[in-house]
C-alpha cells in the first residue's frame, strides 16, 4: 500500500489558534502525532503520559491531549500525541475514523465511508 500526506490542521482548545500541518496518513498510528513543540504552541498540555509500541517492537511512554483537529473543512476533537520536536506528523485511526474517512492509497487521498452498526439479529437496537 502507497503511503501519501494531507493537510490537517491542529488548533487549541477554544479553536481560535490552528496550525497547518502535512502529515503522513497513517492507519498503523492509533492516534494523531505532531510534534510536540507545535502542541506547546498553541497551549497545549498532556492530560496524562501513555505507553505506545512503535515500530522496531520499542515502547515509549508520551504525552497526550485532546484537541480540535480540522480536516476537510470540518472540525472534531481528536487525541493526539505529543511527537518529537521535528518528526513527521502522523494522522491515526482514532481521528481517521471520528472524521468516517478511509485511505484510497491508489487514488493518494481520503474518502467518506459509512459508518458499521453491527448487531446480532436477536439484540434488538434500542430505540430509547
């Protein structure tokens, strides 16, 4: 699978400061990193520290916040990691899918996809 970058924008809390950013469409991700020094930009600080595996089978312990994120013209809040100063932002899954976006690496760009409400036919969705 091709990889490709999109433009994102990262913004505090309040939604009145955003930071343009190219970041690599990364499903591997579980979550959005900027780089930290970005984050601390626009005011933002760690809710709590986390442990992730990245590649190689390593474990680093990060910061993590939540915050708006703008993508295709439509704002969520999203969690996002505190990267390195200088790394490659990295858009995850977990921001991916509250936006119902999905890579089409042939096409290098997202698309809308339809959200699953999977139940088994003897559990009735609830109504209430």
């Amino acid at each position: 699978m091709g990889t490709f970058k999109v433009t994102l924008h990262v913004g505090d809390t309040q939604g009145l400061r955003w930071v343009p950013l190219e970041a690599l469409v990364d499903t591997g991700a579980s979550y959005t990193w900027v780089p930290e020094d970005i984050l601390l930009s626009l005011g933002l600080v760690p809710f709590a520290r986390w442990e992730f595996e990245i590649a190689g089978g390593d474990v680093v312990e990060r910061g993590v916040t939540e915050t708006r994120v703008r993508l295709d013209g439509e704002t969520r809040t999203s969690i996002v990691v505190f990267g390195d100063t200088g790394s490659l932002p990295l858009l995850g899954a977990y921001t991916l899918e509250g936006f119902r976006l999905a890579p089409d690496p042939v096409n290098r760009r997202l698309i809308r996809v339809r959200g699953f409400a999977m139940a088994h036919p003897a559990w009735p969705l609830s109504t209430a």
